[in-house]
C-alpha cells in the first residue's frame, strides 16, 4: 500500500540558472551599451559549467542579439576573456537554435491562462470554448490539454458555475482574488526524499516545471 502525504509548501525559491535566468542578468549587465563577460554572468549564477554560459552567448551572437566587443581581464581568474554587448535586449528570453534562428515561443498555457483572466472567460467558460478561443495559427489546443489545464487549476483557481451533463460541458470561471497576473499558473516535479522513520523530508526540495 502507497503512503499518502500532504505537504504544505512554507516558502520557494528560484534556482539561479538556466536560459531564462543567465538573459535576465545579461540584459542587467549590458544595459545602456555596457560590456559584460561569461564569468559575470556564472558569477551571479548557480550554473555549474561556464560553458553552460558561453553557449548561449554563442547562440545569441549567432542571432545577431549579441556581439563580441575587445577582452578584458576576469576579476576571479585574472585571465584574459571575451567582452560582449548587446544589440537587442528583448523582455523576453530568446529562444535560439543552435544554428541561429530564433523560436517563437508557443505556450498552450499562457493562451489559455489569457483567455481566463480575459474579457472573454469572465462570464464562464468550457474547455470547449478554451479550444477555440485561446488557438492560434501557431498553437491549437487540444481537447485534451484544456480538459487537464482546468483540472490543474478547479479547486485553487477556479469556480465551477455549472457542472454540466449529457452533451454538455462544465463551465468554470476564474476566481477574482486567484487573477494574480499574466503569467500562468506552472506545473511543478518534485524529488523529495522522505524518512519513514522520523516521517520527515530530508534535504532541499527542488522542483522543476513538467513540460507537457
């Protein structure tokens, strides 16, 4: 027989790293024309390899987002390194293939989440309207992710104004104080290790986003 837990999550914090973290600190460092380098960027980051860092600066130039500019000496090391300025700075974290081209961003969640908190979800909504409203040309959503998007969210988010029946779908609408802003609500994995004996986790929990 499994063993049921419940937990109840006290505080969370980011961990320092990963693409959309190393672009906040770039567009930081190489604000107003300024010069920055990889060890900056690994100096305020949990990134175990420089190389992680030096990647993405090679994808960014190879996009044209970013550019090398003179050398400079590492604070740390004292060794020579590649100095780099930006020539775009967009809000948003690029997403760059290896040769270069960008990608656009295609998040089912977020199109659905705008149609939630948006004009058109204020008066209830099914997942059937989530599958024709919150579609675009890039992304359509599927039956399947809005019906699992709505179960993610019934219960903390949402409000059920009818339950539905033969042919008909459930309506749910967002609930006023759970409308805390654009981004939508993420899905989190957990390893979390857990001693029977003393019935209590042992050691930092880190959770990350589950991609569908």
């Amino acid at each position: 027989m499994s063993m049921v837990l419940k937990l109840t999550v006290g505080k969370a914090e980011p961990v320092l790293r990963g693409q959309d973290h190393m672009w906040r600190v770039i567009r930081t460092l190489g604000a107003d024309g300024r010069r920055f380098s990889a060890s900056q960027v690994a100096s305020v980051s949990q990134e175990k390899f420089i190389g992680t860092v030096t990647t993405f600066l090679r994808r960014l130039m190879t996009a044209g987002i970013a550019v090398r500019d003179g050398a400079g000496r590492s604070a740390a090391s004292g060794r020579q390194e590649h100095l780099y300025r930006l020539e775009k700075s967009p809000e948003a974290t690029p997403l760059i293939t290896r040769d270069g081209k960008a990608v656009k961003p295609r998040s089912a969640r977020q199109q659905m989440w705008n149609i939630i908190r948006g004009a058109a979800g204020r008066g209830g909504f099914s997942y059937q309207d989530l599958m024709v409203l919150a579609s675009t040309e890039d992304v359509a959503i599927a039956a399947n992710t809005a019906k699992s998007f709505i179960q993610e969210l019934k219960g903390s988010y949402l409000v059920q104004l009818d339950a539905g029946g033969p042919g008909r779908p459930a309506t749910w609408r967002l609930r006023p104080a759970m409308n805390t802003g654009p981004l939508p609500p993420m899905t989190l994995r957990a390893k979390i290790v857990f001693d029977q004996n003393r019935h209590r986790i042992v050691g930092e929990v880190l959770a990350e986003e589950e991609l569908a």
